[in-house]
C-alpha cells in the first residue's frame, strides 16, 4: 500500500511538473496534503548591494592638432572619422614664402663659413676684390629692400595689403641689413688683416647664421602638420585656401581603443567607491551584454558648481563599438557584508508583522521566525533564527504552515522527505 502511495505521489508530481506551474501545489494522496517544495541548505556566504551609476562616455585622450605657424592651406588630408596613425600628414601649409627664406638663411650660413675660412688663411688681393664687390653687392640689395619695405609699409597703412606680406618685406630688408653689416666687416678684415678677436666675431657670426637656417627649416617642416597619436579623425575645420593659426584648432584626434565613462558622485557615495574596482558598463545602445570596467580616476575634490566628484572608469573598445557622447549605466559594488547566513529573497514571507521563513524537519514544515540584514533584491541575510546547514524551503512556501507534510522535489535536495 505505502509503494502505491509513493507511485501515485511520483505521477502527481510529474504531471505537475510538466504543466510547467509556477508555484507548487498541494498534492491530495487519500485526502493527506503533501506539498512539493524546493529546498536550499543554509549556509554561511556573502551578499553585494551594488549602485548603477549614469555616465557618458569620452575617448581615453583627446589632442587637438593646432598649427604652430600662420599660414595659407595648401591641402587637406583627412576627414571625419579617418583612422590614422602618429605621424600621419593631417594638413599641409603653403610652403612658397618659406622655401624662399630657408634658400636665403643657406646662403648667409654659407657666406658666414667663407668668411670665417678667410680669415683662418689670409687675405690676398682677389680675395680683397671680392670682398669689395661682395660689399657693393650688398649695399645694392639693402638698398633695394630697404625700398620695397618701405613701400610695402605705406600699402598696409593704406589697407591695400595684407599684413603677411608687410612681414614678408621686413624679414627680407632685415636679412639685406644683415648682410650688409657682414660684408662691411669682411672688407674691413681683408684691407686690414684679421685679428683674434676678427677671427672670434666670424665664428659667432657662422653659429648665428647657422641659427638662421635651423629655424628657418624648422618653419618649414612646421607647415606639415602630422597626427602626433593614433586614433580616430574628428572635427576637421581646415578648409584649402583658409588661413591657419595657432590660435585655432584644424583637426581633433581621438584615441577610442579605450574610452573612459565620466560620472559625478554625490558625497553620499564617493567614500563607498574606490580607484581600482571593477565595474560592470552597460550600453543599451550597442549592447545588452555589459562591457568590464575598471575605475581609474576618482576626484578628491567637488566641482564647486555641481557640488559633485568626477569619477573615471574605463571600459577597453578594441571593437571601437562605443562611441564619445553614449550614454552608460555603470554598475559598482558599494556594500559587501558576509560571515552570515544568506538566503534567496522569496524564501522570506510576512505573516502578522514578522519575517518568517519554513525549514524542513523529519519531513514537516517548521516556522522560523527571523531577523534580517542587507539584501541585494535576490538575496538577504538572515542574522537570527536559521542555522547553518538547515533546510530552507525556497519555492512552495506560501502554502505551508507550521506542521505541514512536504515532498522535496528540487533544490540542493531532491528527496522524499514524507516517505
């Protein structure tokens, strides 16, 4: 009789089962209620209460390529959304005035070494003539530059000209000013022989010279404007034929191979977090698998006018997936608390203002009257009235009472309890 019993119950129960019910039944064997329930061990464990924190996401760095010269846009290179590489060539400058005065510094250096080597040897009587022609020529092209400046100078202040080729003639008449003084002084040396100090003055006048020309060069490779870190292309505003500055940016390189979520903390909040601690991101937009995250950058002071600490977490982008100005939920733990009994929520009831929950004795329900902790809305923990090891009914439990018959059919054990 009592196998019958137990093979009636077992068919129950597998019908049961196979209605896919949400909640188990009671089970009538010959008018003895035996419910089916699920059970879990009671053990010692640790619960997380984590906070979901809004941000929105920035590229890991930001460089805005300014140009380090004026200059005309001869050519542009890249657009939005280019991936490039450092020392891509971003912008080209118009290099024709440039050119010019490396050409100019070349010959002043090279004229200044001359010298300097005359000096080192001596003077003879052609090298006295060429250093009188030398001075008339460059008496005549001081002259002539001298000219040209001033008329230059009058077009401006009437308007009629731009600013940049008034600088263009004053360079020019200064370098004239310049070679003049030098050939001067080098047919001075040659008339009257050179002297120590002579000799001194020509080598300080081949490093100025060399000076010249170095930064003459260096302006001219200024014009080429190269990505000085590899990332995306953003926010391209040279145009060819524009004027270039150092006071605007021409292009925005992002480095979005990782990329940094921004967020501001209350101060309710800023000492439950700390640099280092992993963070699940979610992004709606591309995703609704979180991303892995880590904080990296955590503000020890608040904004005075939001009143709020900036906090960093970075996310890796390999699939460049996540774009600056998404939005994102940013889940951290803040609370950890263990050492104590922790079980799922729903095994928790309320029956007459107290929190109870049913643990299975010798096949019956018992009633516990509980105490509880922190929970997390999946978990709680239990500080008084379960021991370690107890076993604690998680699904069935609103149709027990105290002394209720039960069948375990699922948990950590799935046993027949009534038999």
């Amino acid at each position: 009789m009592r196998s019958y019993k137990l093979l009636l119950v077992m068919a129950v129960l597998v019908l049961t089962l196979i209605a896919g019910c949400g909640q188990q039944e009671p089970i009538d064997v010959e008018n003895e209620k035996i419910i089916p329930v699920e059970v879990l061990e009671a053990i010692e464990g640790e619960i997380d209460i984590s906070n979901a924190y809004l941000g929105t996401i920035y590229p890991k760095q930001t460089v805005n390529i300014i140009p380090k010269m004026n200059g005309k846009i001869a050519r542009v290179y890249v657009q939005d959304g280019d991936q490039v590489e450092a020392g891509d060539v971003l912008v080209q400058l118009d290099t024709s005035d440039i050119s010019g005065q490396v050409d100019q510094a070349e010959v002043s250096y090279q004229l200044a070494l001359l010298q300097l080597e005359k000096l080192k040897v001596g003077t003879r009587i052609e090298q006295l003539e060429q250093s009188r022609a030398a001075f008339s020529m460059s008496q005549a092209q001081y002259e002539s530059a001298k000219v040209a400046f001033e008329r230059t100078e009058q077009l401006y202040q009437a308007g009629a000209i731009p600013k940049q080729q008034l600088e263009q003639a004053e360079t020019q008449y200064k370098v004239a000013t310049a070679q003049l003084k030098q050939a001067e002084e080098s047919l001075k040396m040659a008339e009257v022989g050179a002297t120590p100090e002579d000799i001194r003055l020509a080598e300080l006048q081949v490093a100025q010279a060399e000076v010249t020309l170095r930064n003459a060069r260096n302006q001219l490779d200024n014009a080429v404007i190269t990505a000085p870190i590899s990332g995306v292309v953003s926010a391209v505003s040279a145009k060819v034929g524009e004027m270039a500055s150092p006071s605007m940016a021409v292009v925005v390189i992002n480095q979005l191979d990782k990329v940094e979520i921004q967020i501001n903390l209350t101060e309710k909040d800023i000492n439950k977090v700390e640099k280092g601690q992993q963070a699940k991101v979610l992004v709606s937009a591309v995703s609704k698998q979180p991303f892995e995250g880590k904080i990296t950058n955590i503000s020890p002071v608040a904004d005075p006018r939001t009143r709020t600490f900036l906090m960093k977490v970075e996310v890796a982008n390999e699939a460049g997936q996540l774009k600056g100005g998404m939005s994102a939920s940013v889940d951290i733990t803040t609370e950890r608390q263990g050492g104590e009994i922790v079980v799922p929520m729903q095994a928790v009831l309320e029956q007459n203002g107290e929190k109870i929950v049913y643990v299975i004795v010798d096949g019956k329900a018992e009633k516990r009257i509980v105490k509880l902790g922190m929970n997390n809305e999946a978990e709680i923990i239990v500080t008084e009235g379960l021991q370690v090891g107890e076993k604690v009914v998680v699904k069935g439990q609103h149709y027990l009472e105290e002394g209720s018959k039960v069948t375990v059919v699922g948990g950590e054990v799935a046993i027949d309890e009534a038999s």
